[in-house]
C-alpha cells in the first residue's frame, strides 16, 4: 500500500491513529464524513494522489467526501444516526469513469446512485444544521491533485486523462473525522451491514482509542 500520512495507521486502509487531544478540545471541533473504499480502489487513487498532490499540502490519502462541516457540538447524534444508516445499507459498487479538470488541479469522478441516495437522506436528516458547502448538489469525487497553478493543472490533467482507465469498486461503509485545520482524527468507523453482496453482514467498530478493523 501506498505511503500513509502520519495521522493514519500505516497497517489499515483509511484509518486514523487515536490522537491524544483532550475531550474539551475536540468537542470543538468540525467534523467530516467519508465513504469507506474498498482497498483496491483506495490504493489505486491513493497512489495517483500522491503522485500528483504537492506533497507539502498533502496531509490526507485519497477519500470520498459526504459532507466537509458537520457541528462537533452534536457528534452524539450524529453518530447514532450513522449507526442507523449503516445497519440498513448494503455494500454498494462504485465505478471511477473518467477524470474531471478543476481548474488547480483535477478529481476521479465517481458514479453510484446508492452513495447519492444515502448522502441526500442524511442531507435530509441534518439540513438545519449543514453549511451552505454541505448543501450544494452532490456531485461525488476523488481529489487527485489540487492547488497547483493552472498551467501546471492543466498540463498534468492532459497526462493523467491520457493514461486513465476506468476504475470499479466498493463502499463498504462510513468513517467519521475530526478536522483538526488539516490532518484528520478517527472518531468512528462504521461498516455497512444490511445484505452485503458475498452474503456476510458488517461489522460496526472502530471507536477513536480501539485499534480500527483492517479491511484489506
């Protein structure tokens, strides 16, 4: 697997090391909600954003994003609501059709109506207390290069396109963070239980402090 930044556990795909901040603090704190990869995907990605991020503005590994901001002040319910949304949803496929220019930079676009519909149903569950970012249109991605000049952007997008072929995978559940103005923290990692393809339930675990589940 690809080099993982130093708040993430280098044995486990997409999965935070326990921070030592005390509970006053991160109460504070926003938080931000990600879709879980299957890790041939995550790899995949997360070798093409290190490769194309600048790596002194790299603090994070390739991810999906649900929402940037929800409030720290209600991550009791939040995560209840997680744990129900997890326990009713199923392994879904992603597929990664083509990369789209961003103007600094460029993403994976991401096609999957079941990571849409989960995302407009918590949108719906915490609409009075989104930002106005989190209340845009969905449009899933996965960032691979940002904040480079345009002329850079542009010219490493038109290699990048050239050489990309179509990616597919997995959601397997949900990981909630702490943003800490950079790097992120694990709070939670919650996998998705109801009727998984291969005939198995999830298993929901992974509270910050526990050592995280390695899905690999």
């Amino acid at each position: 697997m690809a080099h993982q930044p130093i708040f993430y556990a280098p044995d486990s795909n997409q999965q935070a090391m326990p921070g030592s901040f005390p509970a006053s603090a991160i109460d504070a704190l926003p938080l931000v909600l990600t879709l879980k990869l299957d890790s041939a995907s995550f790899d995949r990605l997360n070798q093409l954003r290190q490769k194309y991020f600048p790596s002194h503005r790299n603090f994070l590994p390739a991810h999906v994003t649900l929402f940037h901001a929800l409030p720290g002040n209600q991550e009791t319910s939040i995560r209840e609501t997680l744990q129900i949304a997890c326990a009713n949803t199923a392994r879904f496929p992603l597929a990664f059709p083509t990369l789209r220019f961003l103007g600094r930079g460029f993403a994976a676009e991401i096609e999957a109506p079941e990571l849409i519909q989960l995302q407009h149903q918590l949108m719906a569950d915490w609409h009075s207390e989104l930002t106005p970012q989190d209340r845009q249109k969905y449009k899933p991605h996965v960032t691979i290069q940002n904040k480079v000049s345009p002329e850079v952007a542009k010219l490493q997008y038109e290699q990048a396109a050239r050489a990309w072929q179509p990616l597919s995978g997995f959601g397997e559940g949900l990981l909630l963070w702490y943003y800490k103005g950079g790097p992120w923290e694990l709070v939670e990692a919650f996998e998705f239980q109801s009727n998984s393809p291969n005939g198995e339930t999830g298993s929901h675990c992974a509270e910050a402090g526990t050592t995280p589940l390695d899905r690999r």
